[in-house]
C-alpha cells in the first residue's frame, strides 16, 4: 500500500472547480467570522449534497510506517534496518525550536490564532486565484495533518485517492476533521504530528529522517539554516529537491526569500540571526541509508540479516501471509536485539579470510549456536552478501559444468544465497562421519551402553539391500558392504574408541542393532531438517528407511546450522531449542513481545545427552570420563581452545566435502567445506583448511571465558553397562576356550596369532582380559608359542587404525 500513500506536490486551488466552496465570498467571510458553523455548513452545501453536521469527523487511529532497527546482541551495534519509508517518530521537546518555527512560517503563520481553518484565508485564496494571480493555497498545517493522517489510515486504494485529490469535497471534508482535531488536540500535540508525518524528499519522512539525509544530524540539533530549508521542501519535496540544479535553486530562494524572512516577521529569530543563515550553503548531497541486509555486507552481518529476515517472515505471530509479515517488519518501528555475538562473528570471519579468498568456487561455511538456548551466535562464509550486478557481473562462470556451458554464473564472490542456513533451493550438503553421532544416541535410548562392544571388521557385510553391482555392494551381491577409510580399521571398539577413530564398520553394524527407523527419528528431533525432497521421502516408511543402510555416514543432506544445533543438543542436556536469531523484540511503544524467545524440547533424556557428549569428546583429543577413546581424528583441537571441548570431523566419498564440529558448554561451531554450485565436483576438500577455521573461531569465542567441565550421567551403567567376568582361557584349545566364553554369554571371534609361552594353536589371551560387558565380544589371540612380547594396553583395539587427523569417509 506504501505507493499509494507517497504525498503529493500540492497547490489546493489549481481547478477552478474547487472554488465553488467558497460560495458566496463575502456571504460566507462574514457569516464565518460571527457563525463558523453556519459558514462550513454553506461551504459543505456548495461541495455537495451531504450536510456539513453529517460529515465525519473522527479520524481513524493510525500509525504511520516507522522504521525497524536491527541491533547486535550487545544492543548498541545496529546491523540493519528494514522500512517502506524512512521514517522514525520523535517527540516535540527533541526537535528543534528553529525547526518548529521554520514549518510555521513555510505553512500556517496563524497556526496558534484559529480553530484549525482558516476561513480568511480561503477567501484570500479565492480572490488571488480567481484574478489569475500565482496559485494560492488555503490549508492550516492541522488540515495537511488531516490529509496525511487520512491517506495513512486508508483501508483501499480508493480511500488513498478521495483523502488527496483536489475537490470540494475533500477540502470540506478536511475542514470538518481539522475544527475537531483541534478540540481533541493541543497545538503541540498537532505540530509534533505533522513533523513526524510530513515527507521531505529522497526517502525521508518525518523530521527525523529528513535531519539524517539531509545534515546526518538529530532533529534537536537543527541550525536556523537547516531548519529552514527542510520546511521549505514539505510544499513540494521534488520540485525542491536540493540534489538537483533546478531544485536547489529553488529551494535556496525559498529558504532565503520566505521562510527565514517569515521567521523574523513572527519574532522567532533577530534580523542579524537570518543574515547568517542565509550564508550557509544549501547541501547538493544527500546521506545513502540503508535498508535491507545488503547495505551491511561489507561487515559480514548479510548472511545473519538474511537468516533473521527469512525467520520473521516465517513467524506467523507478525501476520497471516508472508506479505504481512513483511509489512510489518518495514512499518512497525521495531527495535530487534539479536544474538549475533560480534567477537564470535569477527573471528569467524577472520578465521575464513586467512585459509578460503571470497573469489574460491569452494566455500567455508561456519555456524555457531550457544547450547540450551538455540541462540544463532555467529554465521560466516567466504562470499559477500551481495547480488551479482547483470550489467557488470563479478561471479565467475559455475564450476558446474552443464550450468557453464548455458553461461550461467557461480555464487562467488556474490551471493543472497542462505549457504549455511538452508531455505531456498538450497537444501544442505553431505557432511560425513558427523551423522555418526546419532545411532550412538539411539543406541544409548535403546538401552545399550556406551562400552558395547563390536568387532570391527575392514569390510562389513550387512544386511541393507543396494544395487547389485554397485560400489557400495560386496562383489558379486546386492548386499551393502563399507568400508573404512585406508581400507583398515580392524578390530574391537566400543563407542569410545569407535568414534575416536570414526570406524564405518562400527557403526553400520551398530545402526542394524538399533535400527535404521529409530536412528532417523533421533536425527529429526535433533534439528536435522531434511530439506531435499529424496531424503524426506526416505525417511518414510514407504521410502524405505530401514534399509537406509547409509545413513549414519552422512549421506543426507544437512547444513551447518543444522548440525551446530544438534550438537548442541547434547552440551543442553539434550534439550534441543529452535533455532532462532533474536534476543528481544521491543514494539515502538515500548512493549517486549515474546516472539523469538526460546522454543525448546527434551529430545532426549538427560543422561543420553552427558554420555553421547561423553564419546564425543574423543574425536576432538579431549579426554572421556567414563572411558578410553584410544585416538582422535582432530585431535589438536583440545590444545587450540584450551577448555573442554567435544565434537566430530566428517569427510564424504572423494573428500567432496569436509567437516568439523567443535562444542564447549557456552558455543557449538560447525564447519562445512563445500563447492556449493556443484556437489560432483573433482576437488578434495581439505581438513588443514576447515578444521583450524572452526578451532580458532571457538578458541576466540572462549578466550576469557570460564572452563567449564561437562557433566557425568548420573548412573554410570549408561556407560559401562552390566559388565560381566571374563573366564581365564590361556593356554586352552580353540574350542575349550570357545565353549567357555560363550557359554558365559560372550560373542567370541578369533583374533590373530601372537608371541606367546602358551602352546602353538591354543589361546595365549583374551581381548578384552578380565571383564567387560555383558553379551559383549570377546576376540581370542592364538599362540604361536614363542616367546610373548608386551601386550598393548588393555582396551587398545588391534588392526589398523584409519589415517590419523582424519575423518573416515562413508565408503559408499
């Protein structure tokens, strides 16, 4: 509707027409002077056939557009700002004396002598007009309040067309309203309203707006000079507009010729005060303001102006469609405190701009929530929040290369695109071995502890149906078959150590236990969005989730954000909170609302949240609690932060993406390294790259900051379970030994040969030795009988470790 409601250059008299208000002059001057209404009932008679008394006269409450500002989590810091008009209300004791008196002299001289019209001068008025003389008009500054007031409570474009074009009828119509504002109204109360409603040219409105464009100034500090000019503009903003030559004379001769002389002539200021303001130089130039989330690009607050403008648009609290929900954002004059942390965001940034340049096809995507909250800390990337100028592009051609023979360009260095957020056509990327965490949640819920144990084999043959030939099947069968990174791996794990070393062969196995179905539901009430429609659909029933056989390995599609909040369900003790972009949101009024506060749910209980953290501060080199993590795939990250930590790396078929997670108990970063114009591209993505990007950034964050110890399940057999005794088998027979153990409930396996005293072919020892849990695996070494050597410490699984400081791919 805001097109509708731009205000008009205006001459009241221009059609002879109108005249016919005026009736019988002297009549009605006189009948005016003793009987006003008489007078307005002859007028109104004249404009039409509704009589004055039946005309309305209450005016409908109203708010005109204000703008909304967008501020930091520290409240100081203003990031963006959203408005239809550049507008802000202030009141009369901030706006200026000069500025006051400047608009009474531009328009209603008499403003404190009549009764909100002016009858003599209407006649005035008329006889000017009517002896072909310069267009005179007739308003009081309360019936151009009236005419304002009226476009801006306008309910249809009709409405907006009878409250400013000229006719009688409409100047009788303001005349009525204008005698009972003015009963309703003090006269401060009238001028504080029309300087806050009157427009003044290039996208200001109200003296507010306009002190900012034209002088970069508050209202309060207006000079006589300046004062001047802007009451000058309010009778025509485009035809005095100072930013053009035309203009700019024009509005000097106005300023100089007739308001400040009318300023002297009302005793508002001395004959010596306008001579020096006439001195002062009218401005050719105006001030840029911004709207939107492109203006603040430059600052790397576009990516979270934009997550935060698509979030208000998807609240339904601000209205019924999005068109609503946008109108007040750019209306309501709302002040919105976000979480955006700057320190966390300025080391994000950095962090980015030392490893990726914003011209890289391949981008770096960092997300940071504070856990228990689901408060958006930071979002940054290696791009500029900008679109791409068609007439003068900067991206580059798409490293896609069916999208670059069409011609058509990449996201870098510009894009409006939601990298990190997801929305749009933007629907995630595959991160890895980070999906990891979920069948250990489900696996926890299930009952089973963190200490179950599992053989872990190079390749793993399960049960999941895939396509018969395909890479991911065993040779020769239809059957889903992983593989660990480097092709090792071998051995017995517990959850621990299996997500330490990110070991496929662990955790396929483990999914099966638990099941396929159960695994996904942790990961959407964990926040996992599935935004690509094939992934939805396989999380169905009908789609076949239990044979997803994948999708532990992080095949799905997911976004930094996403996942940062899944993480930090855990250090919230399993509460998973919405994620949301706002701290506070304050109406013009005054009032708080509550729309943004936090929106949370126990996903999981308590201790299921401490234990699954617990494995999870493997990966990262931290130390486990209630266990042995026995390596780490980004183990240098506990000395870089140097508090608590827990997370996981991620890495994709042919390194096509990488990833890390890092968490403490006050921030969750999540760092993707993707190409995202063309997920099949031939790059390797790289963990020097995306993993000391993510470190740095929390030990930023962290710097100065209490260390804060994660929390203990309060029952440790969420960890070690039911353990049982091992029987002592050294120097039995293979099949003594295997009788025993399994008649104890055991899984046994035979392990390798080992140096050992005990006769060649019986069993020199038991891995693990003297207990573990219950129905666990137990794996027999076998003599050699030789001589042994020392044993590895207990717990240390046997085989091949993956590749150190590195994630373990999905392998299918």
């Amino acid at each position: 509707m805001t097109s509708w409601l731009r205000r008009r250059d205006h001459n009241i008299f221009t059609n002879a027409t109108s005249l016919l208000i005026c009736g019988l002059l002297a009549g009605v001057v006189v009948a005016a002077a003793a009987f006003p209404a008489a007078a307005m009932t002859g007028l109104a008679a004249k404009a039409g056939g509704q009589t004055f008394a039946d005309l309305p006269s209450e005016l409908r409450n109203f708010s005109s557009p204000q703008i909304t500002r967008i501020y930091a989590s520290d409240g100081r810091t203003q990031i963006s700002q959203f408005y239809d008009e550049f507008r802000s209300d202030v009141p009369l004791k901030d706006i200026s004396k000069n500025m006051q008196n400047a608009i009474l002299a531009a328009e209603d001289r008499k403003f404190y002598e009549h009764n909100g019209v002016d009858l003599k001068g209407v006649a005035r008025a008329f006889v000017g007009n009517s002896q072909g003389g310069a267009q005179q008009g007739a308003s009081t500054l309360t019936m151009q309040y009236v005419r304002m007031s009226l476009a801006y409570s306008a309910t249809n474009p009709q409405e907006v067309i009878d409250a400013t074009k000229d006719s009688p009828k409409r100047k009788v119509t303001e005349m009525k309203y204008a005698l009972q504002v003015e009963k309703q109204l003090t006269k401060e109360q009238i001028l504080e309203r029309y300087l806050n409603i009157a427009p003044f040219g290039n996208q200001a409105y109200g003296v507010f707006a306009a002190s900012q464009v034209y002088f970069n100034k508050k209202p309060k500090d207006l000079s006589i000079a300046e004062a001047a000019m802007l009451a000058g503009m309010v009778k025509a903003p485009t035809s005095f507009n100072p930013v053009n030559p035309s203009g700019h004379k024009q509005i000097t001769e106005r300023r100089d010729n007739y308001i400040i002389p009318g300023m002297v002539t009302q005793g508002s200021i001395t004959q010596a005060d306008a001579d020096k303001a006439k001195k002062e130089k009218v401005p050719t130039k105006v001030r840029s303001v911004g709207n939107g989330c492109a203006w603040v690009a430059k600052n790397n607050w576009g990516f979270f102006c934009d997550y935060f403008y698509r979030w208000w648009l998807g609240q339904e609290a601000f209205g019924a469609t999005e068109y609503d929900r946008e109108r007040r954002l750019k209306s309501g004059g709302y002040r919105v405190v976000t979480t955006l942390d700057l320190k966390g965001q300025a080391a994000a940034r950095k962090q980015i701009s030392q490893r990726q340049k914003d011209t890289s096809k391949n981008a770096l995507l960092l997300a940071g929530v504070q856990p228990g909250t689901g408060k958006v800390r930071l979002l940054a990337t290696n791009r500029k929040y900008k679109l791409d100028d068609p007439s003068d592009p900067q991206n580059k051609i798409s490293s896609d290369p069916k999208k670059a023979a069409k011609g058509i360009r990449g996201t870098y260095p510009n894009t409006t695109n939601p990298l990190m957020t997801g929305g749009g056509d933007i629907t995630g990327y595959q991160a890895g071995s980070v999906f990891k965490i979920f069948p250990i949640i489900a696996a926890l819920e299930s009952g089973l502890p963190l200490g179950t144990t599992i053989k872990a084999e190079k390749q793993y043959k399960s049960g999941y149906i895939v396509q018969r030939g395909s890479s991911a099947a065993c040779a020769g069968t239809h059957f889903y078959c992983p593989k660990n990174s480097g092709g090792g791996g071998a051995g017995v794990y517990t959850m621990w150590s299996a997500f330490a070393k990110s070991i496929n062969t662990y955790f396929i196995p483990l999914q099966e236990r638990v099941g396929t179905d159960k695994v996904v539901a942790v990961a959407k009430r964990f926040g996992v969005q599935f935004r690509e429609p094939n992934d939805a659909f396989m999380t169905t029933k009908e789609g076949g989730v239990e044979q997803w056989g994948a999708f532990s390995l992080g095949v799905t599609a997911s976004t930094p954000l996403d996942m940062a909040n899944a993480y930090a369900t855990l250090a919230g003790d399993g509460k998973y909170c919405e994620p949301t972009p706002v701290e506070q949101i304050t109406t013009k009024d005054g009032e708080k609302i509550d729309v943004g506060k936090p929106h949370c749910i126990q996903a999981t209980p308590k201790d299921v949240a401490r234990a699954a953290l617990d494995a999870a501060r493997c990966p990262v080199g931290d130390s486990a609690q209630m266990g042995a993590c026995n390596g780490a795939t980004a183990g240098p990250t506990k000395g870089i932060v140097e508090h608590p930590v827990f997370g996981k790396s991620g890495t994709t078929d042919a390194d096509k993406t990488a990833s890390l997670i890092v968490g403490t108990t006050s921030i969750v970063v999540a760092g993707y390294m993707v190409n995202p114009d063309y997920p099949d591209h031939k790059d390797h993505m790289s963990h020097p790259i995306i993993n000391p990007t993510v470190q740095y950034t929390v030990a930023a964050y962290m710097k100065g900051k209490p260390k804060v110890q994660f929390k203990k399940p309060s029952s440790t057999k969420i960890a070690t379970g039911d353990q049982r005794s091992i029987a002592d088998v050294t120097c039995d027979s293979l099949g003594s030994a295997r009788d025993r153990l399994e008649g104890q409930g055991f899984s046994v396996s035979v392990g390798s040969t080992v140096d050992s005293k005990c006769p060649a072919g019986t069993v020199a020892s038991t891995n693990p030795s003297g207990r573990t849990i219950k129905g666990g695996v137990v794996v027999l070494e076998i003599s050699n009988g030789k001589q042994d050597k020392p044993k590895t410490p207990e717990g240390q699984p046997s085989g091949e470790p993956g590749r150190p400081g590195e994630n373990n791919g999905p392998g299918n």
